[in-house]
C-alpha cells in the first residue's frame, strides 16, 4: 500500500486541497518560490511531491499575514525555529499597528458622521443665524496643492478659510485628540469659543461665494447695532465629495466671525 508520503499531486489536484487557483501555483512556480518536484518533460506538467504540501501550507500563512512574496521567498529558503519565531514576531507586530490604525480610522469616520447627522439638521434651513460656536482645533495644511499628499485630508472634515483671494486648508480635528498629533504639533491652531454668524452653501464649491455674499447682505438685518462681520469666511465641509457623488448636493457649513465694537 502506497504511504501517504509517497504520494504526489498533480497541480490541479494540489490546487483544490488548497481551495487556491490553479494560476496562483504557477505564479509561485515562476517566482521560484514553490518549484514542482516532478516536471513532465514533454507536456511540462506540473506534479508536487509530499514534502512541498508543508512549504505551501507555510506560503498560505504568511500570505494571510500580508507579506510580500519577495519576503516570503527569502524566508522560506533561511528558515529556523529562531527566525520563524522573531520573523512571525515582527509581522504580528506590523499587524498590531494596521489593527490599531483601523480601530482609529473607525472612531474618526464615526465621529465624522455623527457630526454631519448633526450639522445637517441646521442645514435643513436656508436661514442665517448668530451661533456661539465651541473651540475648533484644526491642523493647518496649506494650499490646493498640499492637501492631496496629506493623510488628516482623507480622515478629518475639511476646513477652508477664504479671505479675499487668498485660500488655505486646514482639518478639524476632535479637542481630546490634540496632544496624539506631535508630528503636526507647529501646525495645530484653535479657534477659540466666539459667535459667529453662520449659513450653509448648498452645492459645488465654486459658488461659495454666492453664499458669502448672502451673508453679508443678512448681516445688518440679524446683528445688533456696533456689531460687524470678519473679512475670513470658514468652511466647513458636511457633505462632500468623500460622501456624495453629486456635487449640487455638496453641503458646507459657512461661519465669520462676528466683532462687537
């Protein structure tokens, strides 16, 4: 009776022991990093020897562990209890830090949209409106050009201030989060608790300032007497192109602050 270990498989056959595509053996083939022990020299069909099942159950591990094939192909042939201890270590480590990372980028969008669930119930309104407004911190980023580069951008709601022609960036970020952004620590700023008067654009961006000028036509009827707006308008964008398609449907939050001489 032939023993288990004296077996060998075709490379189909292999494939679906593994429930892996056919392909994908062939891809480690060509890369080196699971050669078939038996190679029909006419038809150069593929066949796999016992001792291989065990290299690719180790290949489908480390896969799932997200390591590159090149990493992979240089462990594989260096292998030893000490280094596949301080090797997995180092992965699990790595695995760690993504984890961690998720469950941040699950708390931000979160907190994300929870602020927009809240905004849009004033945006309902096509009102203008004097509004006591808490702290914002935000991290400045710079110009249209800086923005894209920038990891806060894909995380944080997006903050502009508009004076005149000038145009800077900038992301609010959650005041009990300031002291975990050191690599940002020049460019962190607050506004500090103020009232402003606020509106909210309904649509693309480059309108905005239809909107700036509907605020300040309002403001002489809704302000006291002595009180004046700021020449800064800050936008705050609740819905953008990260969640809507439609650019006519963009919703941003716009504020300047109000000064009681």
């Amino acid at each position: 009776m032939k023993k288990y270990y004296d077996r060998t498989w075709k490379i189909g056959e292999l494939a679906k022991m593994f429930d892996i595509n056919v392909q994908l053996l062939r891809h480690y083939d060509k890369e080196g990093l699971l050669v078939p022990g038996i190679r029909n020299p006419e038809n150069k069909w593929r066949t796999y020897k016992y001792d291989q099942i065990y290299p690719l159950a180790m290949i489908r591990l480390l896969r799932q562990l997200d390591c590159s094939l090149d990493d992979i192909g240089d462990f594989m042939h260096r292998r030893s209890p000490d280094l596949t201890e301080k090797y997995l270590r180092r992965r699990m480590k790595t695995i760690r830090a993504k984890y961690e990372k998720l469950l941040k980028m699950e708390a931000v969008m979160n907190d994300r949209f929870a602020m927009v669930n809240r905004e849009m119930k004033y945006a309902a309104s096509d009102q203008i409106f004097e509004y006591s407004e808490e702290e914002i911190y935000y991290i400045e980023i710079g110009g249209i050009e800086d923005i894209f580069v920038n990891e806060l951008f894909y995380l944080y709601p997006t903050l502009v201030f508009y004076t005149g022609d000038d145009v800077r960036f900038a992301v609010w970020i959650p005041a009990e989060e300031t002291a975990s952004f050191d690599k940002y620590s020049d460019r962190l700023r607050c506004l500090p608790i103020d009232e402003y008067l606020v509106g909210f654009h309904k649509g693309p961006h480059e309108k905005l300032p239809e909107t700036f000028e509907r605020i300040r036509e309002a403001a002489p009827g809704i302000l006291d007497e002595g009180c004046r707006i700021g020449d800064t308008m800050i936008c705050i964008d609740i819905i953008d192109q990260f969640i809507e398609a439609d650019r006519n449907n963009f919703v941003t939050k716009v504020m300047t602050k109000i000064y009681r001489d």
